[in-house]
C-alpha cells in the first residue's frame, strides 16, 4: 500500500473478517458471500495455511481460488457437498461467516424474515438450519450496512445468541460468536454478560457515528484501537487475485 493508493473501505472490512479466523488452524473456513469469501481465502493466504476453503460448491481445494474461478484456477484436495459439512458442522470443527439481517446486542441474528415470521413483512432466507448448527462451532457475522441491521431485538431469531444459549448450560459450551464486522467497525462478546463490545473501529469513523448506528447499549472501552489496515501482500491479493473484477465493492454502494 503506497499514499497514493490506500485501501478502500471494502478491503478494510475483508482484512477485519480476515482477522476473525486468526489461530483457527484446521478447521473448514467456511464463509459465504463475496467479502467473507475473500476474507477467509485471504486469511489462508497471509497468515492461517491450514485452514481447509472450498469452491462454495463441492470441492475442497488448494491455492488461491480467485472469486468465480474455474476448474483451471484450483486444485481439488477433496470431494466436499453439502452433506460432508455437517460432518465439520456436528465435530466443531467450522468458522462460518454468515450475513444478518438484524443482530442484537446478545448476538441473536435474524435472517429469516421482517416482522412477524406467520405474516412477515419481508420473506428473507429462512432459519437454514442456524439454530442448531450454531452450537456447535465459531461463528462470525458480516454486515454491510450497521445502522440498519443492528436492532434493539430480532424479529425472529435464526442465529442465538448467548442470551439464549445461556439457557442450554453445557449442552452450549462449544458456542461461539467471534466476531461481528460491520461498515463502521469490528464488534465482540468478550464481556463479562457476553454483550457486544467495540472491538475496532474502521480508520475514519468517529466513534459517534457508531454509536447513532447503534440502537441498545454498547460497551465501548476507554480505548479503542483502529482496525488493521491491510499492507501491501494484503491488497495484492484482494485486488490481483481473488477479485480482480471488483465484486466486493457491490456490498458498499
């Protein structure tokens, strides 16, 4: 990265999403969407080699898989459908990065519906099987767009959060939300109520703009660090190699 081309708030949250899966080691990188995809691909590039990635289809593969790449882009380490996954989804041995369409600050994510789920307003994805895949590994949530996802509470919960899972005792010891990245910054749990906490915030943005964003209370320390900037190998890869055409930057129009 050079003065004259720093990096862009796209490649900003990708490096934060990136960060999530720090010190994962073997476990299936599972992201989906075209950010969370660079981010875990980038990770395993820079600084996580033994995370296993697919193709977002049905191959687990090697190499650095640029966003819709072909056959010739990759080489296949394993055969992995949608089935196989559970197999990483029940041994805990996955990191999803899903999307939320609300979140609340226990971390319940909705994005199933708006309004009530028997007549909702907005039919969105459905529950996808969130509610019980969820306890039994590390997950992290991307959000493009803070001020209207983050919620007082859901309308309806696909994800739980740890209010919920609060209720299980130990059957939920596995449960895990690492990370939330929005717009604006990168949130966590690591409270002692397992709340939301300001974790970084994007070079830019005033803290006072995070908190007009956001709609319950949120714990927010004496000091709170910038998020890491991507370096030079970072945006080589991002720009270069996994997205030369410039997918990611449709999430922030």
């Amino acid at each position: 990265m050079t003065p004259d081309d720093p990096a862009t708030i796209d490649e900003i949250c990708i490096t934060a999403l990136a960060e999530a899966f720090r010190g994962d080691g073997e476990v299936l990188c599972n992201p989906m969407g075209p950010v969370p995809v660079i981010a875990g691909r980038l990770a395993r590039a820079t600084f996580e080699p033994d995370l296993m990635l697919t193709d977002t289809i049905a191959y687990a593969v090697s190499g650095n898989l640029p966003l819709g790449g072909d056959p010739s882009d990759f080489t296949v380490e394993a055969y992995m459908p949608f089935r196989s996954v559970f197999d990483q989804v029940w041994s805990g041995k996955r990191h999803v990065v899903m999307g939320a369409s609300q979140i609340d600050r226990h971390g319940n994510q909705n994005f199933a519906a708006i309004g009530p789920y028997r007549k909702p307003k907005a039919q969105l994805l459905g529950l996808r099987g969130a509610p019980g895949n969820l306890i039994n590994h590390a997950t992290t949530y991307w959000v493009p767009n803070q001020a209207r996802a983050f919620a007082t509470t859901v309308d309806v919960v696909s994800g739980p959060g740890y209010d919920k899972l609060a209720e299980l005792g130990d059957s939920a010891r596995f449960f895990e939300i690492r990370r939330v990245v929005t717009n604006l910054g990168a949130y966590d749990f690591e409270t002692a109520d397992h709340t939301m906490r300001l974790r970084s915030v994007h070079p830019g943005v005033e803290i006072d703009r995070i908190v007009e964003a956001t709609p319950f209370d949120l714990t927010i320390p004496a000091d709170v660090p910038l998020s890491r900037l991507p370096d030079a190998e970072d945006l080589r890869l991002i720009r270069e190699v996994f997205d030369r055409n410039g997918v990611r930057k449709s999430e922030f129009r």
